[in-house]
C-alpha cells in the first residue's frame, strides 16, 4: 500500500518514500539516509529476517541505540509482520535474560555493546540467535533479502506489532501488546487533532529520546515516518553538543522529557541556537512549573507539555489540542478518546466519603477508552481493557475550570497514612522548593501505628550542605502533620528510568520502603 490509510507501521515509510522520494528521512552525524532508500533497505530487512526461518508472530528483540540500524530493523520487523521488542539499552544481563525469556525472542538486533550483555544473557544451549549490525552478519541479512524473491504478505493491522516492557516505576517489567492498529491510531489522532500541529511535511524532529521507549518510538519516529518529516537521531544527549546539532541541522521539533530541559534552561547560548525551533514538547515525567517559567525566560519559547503511558501507545492528552501552553498541565484529552476520572478511594481530607466520579477539581482515578489503548499484557492479554473498553491508568488527575489535566500522581504511589492519602508529589514539590535541594523522592514505608509512614530521599545541590533536620523543618511549616516525611535521608543520587522518572521500585529495593 503506497497511498491513502496505511494498514501498518511500515507502510508510513512506505508512504513517505512515495511522497518524499529523495528527501531526508535520517540524520545520524554525517550519515543521511532519504526516505526512497530508507523504504529498500526495509524492505531488505524484512525478507531477510523471514529469509532466517522467522514467521509471522514471531518476536524479535531490538537493543540498540538511536541509529539509523534502529530504525531500518524496527520497521523491517514490522514489515515482516514479526513482533518487536525493544530493550533498554542500559539493561543488565540478568534483566536481559528475564526479558528474552518472557518474550521468547527468537533473534536478537545488536550492536557491539549491548551484543556482549546478550551474550551473558543467552542461556546455554538456547536458539536465541543475535545479529550484530556492526559486523557481517547483519549486511548479509540485508543482501540476502535484497536477493530473496517473494515479498513478505500484508500485515493484518489487528496483529501484534510491539511488546514494549514496562516497568512503570515499581514492580518487574510487563509487556504491553501493541498492534499495528493502536500504534497507528494513536499518530492519527495526534496529527489530526493538534493546533499547532504536532508534526507536519518539513519538519525537521530531534529524536534524542531513546527508540525503545513508546514515546520515543511511536511519537517521536513514528510521528515524524507518518508525515515524512527528517529524524536527527541523537544516540547521547551531551546538552552543549544537541544545542549545536539543533542548530546546524536546522531541527523544528524538539520532543524531550524534563532532565533535558533542566540541563538547557542555563545554558548560556541555549536562545541563540533555539531560534529555528517550532515546538519544545515534554512528556513522560512531571514538568515542575518553575521549569516551565525558567525555560520560557531563557529561550524566548514555550514548552507544550504532554502526558501519555505505554499501554495508550503513548498519547492521552497535550497542550497541543487546547492550542494554549499552560504551566503545571499536560492539555486536553485527544478528542479521539474517551476519558473520565473515577474516585480513587481511599479518605481525603476533605473526603465526604461518597465514591461518586469526582466534579470538576476533584483529583479521580484517570481512565481511557480508544482505538489506541494497548491489548492486554503478554502473552494472554491479562489486565488489558475491561470488557467496555476502558483501562484504569493508575494516574491521579484533576481537571481545571477550562478542562486542561493536570496530574497529582501515580495511584499506586499514594501513600495511606492513617487512612489519610498522601500524594508523594505534593510533598515533593514541598521539598524541591528548597533551593538547596537538587532533586527528591518520596515514599511509603510501613509503620508499626499509622499502617505507612513518610520517607523522603533528597539529593543536595552539588557542593551545598545539607541536613535533614533541615528538610523536616521546612516540611513541617508548609504540610499538614501526617503529610510530613519521618525520616529524610540525604543521598548522592537517585536512580531513574529513561524518561527521567525516579525509578522509585529501585528506590525501595535499595533504600527499603
Ligand atoms: P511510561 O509507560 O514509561 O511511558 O510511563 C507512563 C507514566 O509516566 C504515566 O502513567 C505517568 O505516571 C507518567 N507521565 C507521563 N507523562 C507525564 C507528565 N507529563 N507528567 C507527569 N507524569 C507523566
């Protein structure tokens, strides 16, 4: 299928390299790659991965970083109507082997690096092969596809395209199911619905974040494969060197997560070399408004803030369809979906003990019914969408007088104290409104009286002193005692997951919790 609705991910290529021939698709240092050529070597890779003996269905593990390899094996996977599942780069061996496991992988993209975690990975004696990119064996994957004769059979839409693991923040990894046609609904919805547009024929898009993550995969390359803009793949965010980059490569489209745009907002040439950029867009983790502030001041642009989940594929709502940047909200509802917020349970403060959907204001139980929601956890679909369609996010969201959503918190997050909730979020914007306060994290830990207690882990301001006696002082000003941390530890550092959430299941495993 060359024109009109493409029936999977791969035909976007497909569609681009008919539109857009000889235009950019790639840029990856001084490689460039146009969408015609990308389109053939897809196309190679499709045929030579079922060259191999693979079968539709089949799963195919990709770990690799931003690279045009990525790209030519994700869509020629899907080409192939096989299964892909991306891994995060920077996952152990152990991990890796649970992951291969769980997937039943039967063929491993790699790269020298992550080729050597694989390695370890492979239990002896498994049929788990690996093809490394960098060496023969994947030139003669592509060269014997070039030569096979017949071309892979269409792609029902309905089948699987993606298993994306999922750690969320705690908990092991499950693998959300994604068809092509979730994946696809999810770029139309975004495409047709925001003003301004969140990608359009021209643009030239950052794709910093990493492939293997949705956001990075689908609304980032995907979006841009869908309306045949130029990816300026980035494998390492250095952030002097991606300001340059988006300079010279003259990048439009700059889809980030927070850490990035803490580590621009004072740098000093940071509006200098912004000037060609159309959007500044933020997702997966919680944009703090001073940010918001500080970013606009400094580079004379706005940052329209997004919020979306795995298993949504990834969007659910972004300032883009109320065509308003708004500090503190991630937007309006994709119109192609329904949404409706549920009380969460549990007492309030203000609880008057109802379990009625929350009014305007209320913070309820975010929940999602569309073409885009994801089908369930691998491999029986279990915990997918109930019988109605709808699936229950796990996030805390109230919306505002104008209907823009602006998110409390995880659900799985809330701490009970006493059988009093306690959102982490409030307490941790309490904490990091310390100046000498770099970044923190707060969670629940039982207690032998009050069920769970609050625990905060803060990392300091580098070469700045801190104490927690300080930290509960200010806490105990500004929240209301059961909100207040028990104890505050001071720590180097807290881990994250590659969006720049604080992985908090990690957290605990370390820390307790
Ligand atoms: P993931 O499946 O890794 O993309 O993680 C999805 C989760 O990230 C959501 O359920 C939210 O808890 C969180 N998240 C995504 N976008 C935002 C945002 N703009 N602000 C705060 N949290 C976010």
């Amino acid at each position: 299928m060359s024109e009109g609705v493409p029936r999977d991910v791969a035909d976007l290529v497909r569609q681009a390299a008919h539109r857009r021939p000889s235009a950019t698709a790639l840029v990856a240092g001084t490689r460039r790659l146009g969408w015609a050529a990308l389109d053939a070597q897809v196309d190679a890779c499709a045929a030579g991965l079922l060259d191999r003996g693979l079968a539709a269905g089949d799963r195919v593990a990709l770990m690799l970083g931003n690279t045009p390899e990525f790209v030519i094996a994700y869509f020629g996977i899907l080409r192939a109507g096989l299964v892909a599942v991306p891994l995060n780069t920077a996952s152990t061996p152990v991990e890796v082997e649970w992951l291969l496991g769980q997937s039943g992988a039967r063929l491993v993209v790699c790269d020298p690096v992550t080729g050597r975690v694989v390695r370890e990975a492979i239990p002896a004696g498994s049929t788990c092969e690996l093809v490394d990119v960098t060496l023969g064996a994947w030139e003669d994957l592509l060269r014997r596809g070039r030569e096979a004769d017949a071309a892979p059979a269409a792609v029902d839409p309905e089948s699987l395209a993606v298993l994306l693991f999922t750690a969320g923040t705690s908990g092991r990894p499950k693998g959300a199911m994604l068809t092509h046609r979730a994946l696809l609904a999810d770029l139309a919805m975004v495409r047709d619905s925001t003003d301004p547009p969140a990608a359009v024929e021209g643009d030239v898009v950052l794709a910093v974040l990493p492939l293997f993550h949705v956001y990075g995969m689908n609304a980032v390359l995907g979006l841009a494969a869908s309306v045949a803009a130029t990816c300026v793949l980035v494998d390492r965010f250095d952030p002097g060197e991606t300001l340059a980059l988006i300079q010279r490569e003259g990048v439009t489209n700059v889809p980030g997560a927070p850490p990035m745009y803490v580590a621009w907002a004072g740098h000093p040439r940071l509006r200098e070399r912004v000037a060609g950029v159309r959007l500044f867009i933020c997702g997966g983790a919680p944009l703090p408004g001073d940010l918001f502030d500080a970013f606009q001041e400094a580079s004379g642009l706005p940052i329209w803030e997004g919020y979306g989940m795995t298993e949504c594929a990834p969007v659910v709502a972004t300032t883009l369809v109320s065509g308003a940047p708004k500090r503190g909200s991630v937007g309006r509802p994709l119109p192609g979906l329904d949404v409706r917020l549920l009380d969460p349970g549990g007492v309030d403060e203000d609880d008057d003990g109802d379990d009625q959907p929350p009014g305007h204001g209320d913070p309820g139980e975010l929940w999602v019914r569309g073409p885009s929601l994801f089908s369930g956890y691998w491999p029986d679909g279990a915990g997918g969408p109930d019988a109605d369609g709808w699936f229950n996010t796990g996030d805390v969201v109230y919306a505002d007088a104008e209907g823009d959503l602006h998110l409390v918190d995880r659900r799985r997050e809330l701490i009970l104290v006493s059988g009093f909730n306690v959102y982490p979020r409030e307490v941790e914007l309490v904490i990091d409104a310390l100046a000498e306060v770099a970044e923190c994290a707060v969670v629940g830990r039982d207690h032998p009286y009050t069920g769970e207690t609050v625990v905060a882990f803060v990392v300091p301001v580098p070469g700045v002193s801190l104490s927690s006696e300080r930290v509960l002082a200010h806490c105990e000003e500004r929240l209301a005692r059961f909100k207040c941390p028990t104890v505050v530890t001071v720590v180097d550092s807290l881990p994250h997951s590659s969006t720049g959430k604080v992985a908090k299941g990690r957290l605990r495993e370390v820390h307790g919790g």
